[in-house]
C-alpha cells in the first residue's frame, strides 16, 4: 500500500491571466523534479471573463516505483483536503474559502490583493463592492498561512502577466520541496515571455520570503497646488467655509464638479453646503455624507458627460493599455450606443425639449429613428468627432431640460434632508443616502430614480413617526432589487403603501 500522500494544489484564475500556463509550469516542475504529476481544469462564467478551477497533484516517482504500484490522483479539489491554493484575484481567494478548499491546518493561500469587480457588483443598484478587508480577514482566518500582495501592479512593472507572479510568490513560501533554481529552470523551458516572466518571478519570490506579504496601504491624497486662480479661490473659500473634519470630502466634490461642469458649478455646490450647515449645524457624520451625496448627485450622468468621458485622452490610453497594443498597432474602439428619446429631449434646451417630448409628428420620427441602438467607433475621425460635439454642449448645459429636471431633484431631496433634521438627525442621514438609488443613466436611471420618489413620499407620509432603522430597511430592499418588487413589499409591511 502506498501511504505517501500526493500535494494537492488548486489554482483559481479568471480567463486571459495565464491559469493554464501556470498549471503547466508547476506539472512541469514536478515531472522534471521525480514527480509523477497530473492536471485537470473546469471551465467556468461565473463572473468577469469566466473563472476556471486547475487542480494539480505531485506524487513523488520513487515512492510509488518502491511499492510498484502507480498512484491514482484525482480530478477534481476536495473541500478541505488541499495543501495550496493560488488564486489570482481577491475575489477568487474569497470564492476558494467559500468552497472549503482552505483550512487553517492544512492550507497555504496565496493570493493577489487587486479586484476586478464581479458584474453583481457592478450592477447593484448602490455600491454592490465586497468590502476587501472583510475578504482578507475572512481568508486569514481560514488560511493555515496567506501570502498576500497587489500582483497585478508587480506583474505590470515587470512587464510579465500574473500567472509569473504567483509562480514565484509559491517559490517564496517554501511549500513545494523544489529549489528557486528548479522554479526558474520550468519557466525558461517554457521559451516565450522568459526575461519577463523571470524578473516578475523573483520580485514576487522576494516579497514572499520578506513577509512583506500584506494588503497595499493606501496612499495619502497630496495636496493641491491649483495653477487657474478661480479654481485656488474656490479652494479658499472651501477651506474657510467647513469643518476641517469634512475639508478632503468638500474638496473631491469641489474637484469633480469642476471637472464635470466649471468653477461657477463647484461654488453652487459651496452655496447649497453653506444652506445645509445652517440648519445641521455641526453634525459631522451628517454633514460629510451630504457633502459626499450632493457632489455625486451634481454630476448626474447626462449624455454629455458621458460623451465626455469616452473620448478623453486617458480613456483611450487606459485601453491600449489594457489590450497591450503596441505603438505600431492601430487600436479601434468600438461603442453601443442607444440613446432614447428622452434623453435626446433631456439633453436639448428645456423649451425645446419639452416640444420634443410630446406626441406630434416630429417625435415620432425621432422615436422612430432611435428605436434601435448604434455601433460608434470613437477611435475613428466621424466618431469622435459625433461624440466630441456632444461632449461640447456643457457650454449650455445649464439650460438644458435635464438640468432644470435635476435642479428640481436636488432641491426637494436637500428639502427632505434639512426637515428630518430639526426633528431627527439620524433619520436625515438615512434620508441623505437615499441619494445611492439616483444613478446611471437610460433605464437604469429610471428605475432607481422611481425607488426614490417611493421612497420620499413615504418619508412625506411617516413624517416624524418614521424610524431611521425602517428606512434603512426600505433602502436597501429598494438597492436589492432596482423593480422594487421588495421595496412595494415591504412598504406595506410596515403601512406606508
């Protein structure tokens, strides 16, 4: 009988990061190295581009020629029966805890620290992200001993991929009875990507053996040094205006509606926190949440800020980098584009929008032309230039229907906000993130802005007889499900149907 045991190792990648080749290099490493090894892989669409599990077992060759017998490995990961897991996202660390592949007697968990969000996260109506200290500490826990750093960001200084960072970074932890030598010999038999690959190898070989092995700090915001004196005066009055303990969130809302509309846009945001602080006084949790709320709301996503956002010079820079295009390649970015009537109408000025919007000939023509969505090439000359002219219609944004719409809404829910505080300032902060349901645009819009209104007439309603804990409640039923099939539900629960 054979009583040696195999080691058993899961690799957990989502597709285009090299799982395939990283379980090849360590079946390579062990059959070079007196190991009888065997490897399988399941595919898989959970997420993202497809999360695939490799499983790879070692059995060392010459225990199983002195019993003269050939092992059988298996296929698949048992829960609980596994000796290490690499997963090359945060989120797929989590996902193998989930599992029970990783336990705190056994398991050494390596893992990356970066996140490339779920398509849950991004859909949730609110902020959908797992919290990412809640999966490292979950993972801790669970994990005989976890090896943690950002290996995307050393995979690209190193001009290498990830599956070359996790190879080294298990080299690191000394869990496999193979030297460094024999770790970098694998990858040099490999013969594509070799200098890249090795120099990302021992970068991360060096971070595992230096316990330097935790989550990424994050680095302090510097402090702003404006060129435009319009924009160091509104600073300056930012500065003199607020709490010192709300000034970092007072000055991203100042930054991002300059960049969203203009200086004179940032000091109308000052002017409706100086309303607000009137009335809330100095309630520093309350204050910070509308400074945050107001400046998100502001920048509401109109089809001129997203033209505007697709035909920046960094966007189109972040996605030749992402596809690794090379300065002789010619990049082509293709666009879905379905823009409805309504906002055609939204984004015209308001007289004009509102003619638009009612049933007459010319509406139903544009209807009839808007029906079905578009393909736009922003990368070519026509469609950036379309997308360029729309960009350019901030200068009128102002007097834009969707403007006085917004205005409108901003207004009533800052209204709502400063009631509920003269009679109870929990209940205005659970009124202030309210505002997590107004997103988007197009449909989605819509639809969160429909839960919104629900969800302000029956603060209307309760008045001073509704809890902050039930519009909690109600809150995060209507971010659970943007229909508002739960919300309707649970209104009439508590009788405010």
């Amino acid at each position: 009988m054979i009583k040696e045991k195999p080691i058993k190792i899961a690799i957990l990648a989502m597709g285009g990061e090299g799982g395939g080749v990283l379980a090849d290099w360590i079946v390579d490493l062990g059959e070079h190295n007196g190991c009888i090894a065997q490897t399988t892989s399941v595919p898989g669409v959970a997420q993202r581009t497809g999360a695939t599990i490799y499983y790879v077992e070692l059995f060392p060759r010459d225990v199983a020629e002195r019993a003269g017998r050939t092992p059988v490995l298996a296929l698949m990961p048992t829960p609980g029966d596994v000796d290490v897991v690499l997963a090359s996202e945060l989120m797929e660390a989590g996902r193998a805890v989930q599992r029970g592949l990783v336990t705190p007697d056994r398991t050494t968990l390596v893992s990356s620290t970066h996140r490339v969000y779920a398509i849950a996260e991004k859909s949730a109506m609110g902020d959908g992200r797992v919290d990412s200290n809640e999966l490292i500490g979950h993972a801790s826990k669970a994990a005989k001993r976890y090896v943690r750093f950002d290996m995307a960001r050393a995979a690209e200084e190193n001009g290498s991929v990830i599956s070359a960072v996790l190879f080294g970074a298990l080299a690191g932890t000394g869990v496999l009875p193979f030297s460094r030598v024999q770790f970098e010999a694998t990858i040099e038999r490999g013969g594509v990507g070799v200098k890249p690959s090795l120099r990302a190898f021992g970068a991360a070989f060096a971070t595992a053996q230096s316990g330097d092995v935790g989550a990424d700090a994050p680095k302090a915001p510097g402090e702003l040094k404006p060129q435009d004196d319009r924009v160091a005066q509104v600073l300056q009055r930012a500065r003199a205006e607020q709490l010192v303990e709300i000034y970092p969130v007072v000055i991203e809302g100042v930054r991002r509606l300059i960049d969203y509309q203009d200086v004179a846009y940032a000091g109308l945001y000052l002017d409706r926190l100086g309303t607000v602080r009137f009335t809330a006084g100095n309630d520093i949790a309350l204050l910070r949440e509308i400074a945050r709320h107001l400046a998100l709301w502001m920048s509401y996503e109109d089809t001129i800020r997203v033209a505007d956002l697709k035909i920046r010079d960094a966007r189109f820079a972040r996605v030749r980098d992402e596809v690794r295009a090379g300065d002789d390649q010619i990049l082509a970015i293709n666009e879905f584009m379905h823009p409805r009537l309504e906002e055609i109408c939204e984004t015209l000025p308001a007289g004009l929008g509102r003619w638009l919007g009612k049933p007459h000939i010319v509406n139903r023509l544009v209807r009839r032309l808007t029906q079905e969505g578009r393909v736009v090439t922003t990368s070519s000359l026509r469609g950036y230039l379309m997308l360029w002219t729309v960009a350019r219609l901030r200068a009128i944004r102002r007097s834009t229907l969707r403007y006085q719409l917004e205005t409108q809404r901003i207004e009533g829910w800052l209204r709502h906000v400063l009631d509920a505080a003269r009679i109870n300032p929990a209940l205005a902060l659970e009124v202030v993130q309210c505002q997590r349901l107004v997103k988007g645009y197009s449909d989605t819009h819509v639809r969160g802005l429909t839960n919104y209104q629900t969800l302000m007439d029956a603060v209307t309603r309760a008045g001073a007889k509704l809890a902050p804990a039930t519009l909690r409640e109600l809150r995060e039923a209507a971010l659970a499900d943007e229909h508002g099939r739960k919300l309707n539900a649970l209104l009439g629960q508590h009788g405010l149907a």
